[in-house]
C-alpha cells in the first residue's frame, strides 16, 4: 500500500469450505499463532534444559486461558449487561468479542497455576506441585515472547475479518474496508454472479465531494440468464442504492450520496449484463496493521533479548519489557480506532486504553526490581 494513496479491501473472511466447515482465515491465523509459539517454546525449553512435555502442557494452559480470558476480558470490560441479561451468548464465542486485556490477565493466572500446582482435569487432581526451575516469573518472561507473536497473527485475522477498523483518515491515506458492501451486494439478488471492487484513480485525480470521501467503483457482473435489462436496473437504482444509504455497517465505509439517482453505467459481455457503479469510500486507518506490525516486532525484540541471554535472563526482565512496549503502544493504537461500544465515547479515555495503564505500570515496577536485584547482586 502506497502512502499517499488509499487503497480498497474487500477480502473474504472465509478461506475455504470443506464438508460443510468454513475455515476462516481469522480461525487459521489464531490456530497457527498457538503451533509456531509451541515449536517456538520446544527450542527455548530444550535450551535451558526443561523437558518438551512441559511445553505440551503449557500449550494446553495457553490455549484455554486465551479463549476464556479474551471472552470473559470482552464480556465484563465491554457489555456486561447484554451478556449478564443473557448469558447463553457468553459460548457464543464465534459471534464475536474477545478482548487482549482479558487474555493477558487470563494468561497470567493460568502461568500460576501451572508454575504452582499439577492439575489433572480427568483424574480430578488439584495438588501443590513447584517444577523445578520453572517459576512463575521464568515462565512467564518465555512465554510473552510468543504471546507477541500470537498476537501480531491475530491482529492481522482482524484485518482478514475487516474488523476492529481504525478512524476516517481524511485524506488520500487509508483503507476502505469494502467487503460489507461487496457481502450485501452479493446477497441482494441470485441474479449477481460477481462483484469486484476497486478504487477509481481516474477519478480521485479529477473528482473529491469532500476530503472524507474517495472514488470507488463497485463491478457487478450478473448472471447469463436473460434477465430483463428493466429488471436489473430496478435493482441497482432501488436496492443497491438502499444498500448503501441504509445500513450503517455499509455507510460507516461506503457514502452515497442520498437524494441523487445512483451513478452507474449499465454494459453486455457475451450476453451478461455488467454495472459499473461509482460511488465514495470513507479511507480508514488500518489500525490492525499498525497493531500486528509493531507486535511483531515488540516478538524479534524479546527473542534476540532472550537468545542473547537465555538462562542468564533476569527475571521479570521480559515480562516487564513487554508490558510497557506491548501496552504502550496498544494505548497510542487506540487513538486511530473506533470505540467497540458506546459508552466509551463519554469517556476520558477509552476502555481499551484505561486496561493498558496498570498493565504498563506493572511492567515499570518490574523493571525496577529487575534493576535493583542486579546493582544488589553487583554489590556482593
């Protein structure tokens, strides 16, 4: 993506369709988060001498304080009263609505658990047990280093679901997020057989209504079934046009201006009626970009930390590196991204930013301590 030009994303969400499963790219992204991390920890656990069926017990800690700590994050954090009103949409978890703040939390506690005690779920143990070698702070200060990983994949799912969308940039940088509108289109009628979306540089050079809004052509290609051109024409000049002035989900990324007819040019190929629609796209930060790309590097920073170190890592030393940089940064990101909920708009700062500062303050004083241990043992 150029940064002086906004380009257009219509990606589909869904990656394939196997017997009846949809495999969403979102799904792939956070599964492989969750495999990587897994080789990741096999090679750091056998470099510091720990055995790899610890790291598969790990991984299953991981993965269900993740989920559940994302979930719980987004349902307290976010919309307790839509889901204490109805908590059987708490296990709707596909629906969406996973918060970081409440996986970082659910992570830390599971890391307790696991540096603390041996639970075997099947037999129904619960049972007092210190691993060797592996405490709390040791733990932890391995595993945020694919922590960041998982979750420069996951941010980048978000961008795959176009989800999570950053503010109107007004200007020629951004991204107009356009598969809402493609979906619905694509919905409208069984007569469509395709539709493309692309931005309109021809006439971005000569044509803006406004610095909010850029050209973007909608090609909608119909079915080869001798539908009657009348017909077609109704459905772009009355449902299409509603599309994109009625459904806020669509108007939040696509403007059309409202009380004009719809400025479309109607063609044939080898008997299929195609529309060019032109219309405007609202250019957008890609805050999930800016999130998954400085979250993977804050994961090169903590493993080159650590393979210079291993062993000899001071601990804390990680886990407060990563609060700061990781939560930092997640507090700046929130200034380019939409509130999640309303509420927040009344708000000083949003939701999402108020979770970061004791996460950030929590990294400050283990750097302290991580510093003071170290002028202490230089002192000896």
């Amino acid at each position: 993506m150029s940064l002086i030009n906004y380009m257009v994303w219509a990606a589909d969400p869904d990656l394939a369709e196997f017997w009846g499963l949809t495999i969403r790219w979102y799904g792939l992204l956070f599964a492989s988060g969750f495999l990587i991390s897994q080789q990741i920890l096999f090679r750091v656990f056998r470099a510091e001498g720990h055995q790899e069926s610890d790291v598969e017990t790990l991984t299953v800690y991981m993965v269900i304080a993740t989920i559940l700590g994302a979930r719980l994050g987004h349902v307290f954090f976010y919309e307790p009263a839509r889901y204490l009103s109805n908590p059987i949409d708490i296990l709707k978890i596909w629906e969406g609505g996973l918060a970081s703040h409440g996986a970082a939390f659910g992570i830390l506690f599971a890391l307790f658990l696991y540096s603390n005690y041996n639970i075997r779920l099947f037999k129904g143990t619960f049972q007092k047990h210190l691993r060797p070698g592996q405490s709390f702070l040791w733990v932890v200060d391995r595993i945020v280093i694919v922590v960041a990983l998982t979750g420069a994949l996951i941010r980048f799912g978000n961008f795959m679901n176009s989800e999570i969308e950053g503010l109107p940039t007004e200007s020629d940088y951004g991204v107009i997020f356009a598969w809402n509108a493609k979906d619905a289109i694509l919905s409208s009628s069984p007569s469509i057989e395709e539709v493309e979306v692309s931005s309109d540089t021809d006439r971005a050079s000569v044509e803006s209504i406004s610095d909010e809004y850029r050209p973007v052509t909608f090609t909608i290609t119909f079915k080869n079934a001798n539908y009657p051109e009348e017909e077609i024409r109704y459905l772009l000049e009355d449902r299409v046009k509603s599309l994109f002035t009625n459904y806020q989900s669509i108007r939040k990324h696509i403007y059309e201006p409202a009380g004009t007819p719809l400025d479309y040019t109607l063609t044939q190929d080898r008997g299929a009626y195609i529309a060019e629609v032109n219309t405007y796209g609202i250019p957008r930060h890609p805050a999930q970009l800016y999130e998954s790309a400085t979250t993977f590097l804050t994961f090169l920073f903590l493993l080159f930390l650590w393979y210079r170190m291993r062993e000899k890592t001071p601990e804390g030393l990680l886990l407060g590196l990563f609060l700061i940089i990781n939560f930092g940064l997640r507090f700046v990101h929130e200034y380019f991204k939409e509130n999640q909920v309303e509420f927040e708009d009344d708000l000083l700062l949003n939701m999402g930013q108020w979770l970061s500062i004791p996460l950030i303050l929590a990294g400050i004083y283990l750097l302290i301590q991580v510093g003071r241990r170290s002028k202490k043992h230089a002192n000896q």
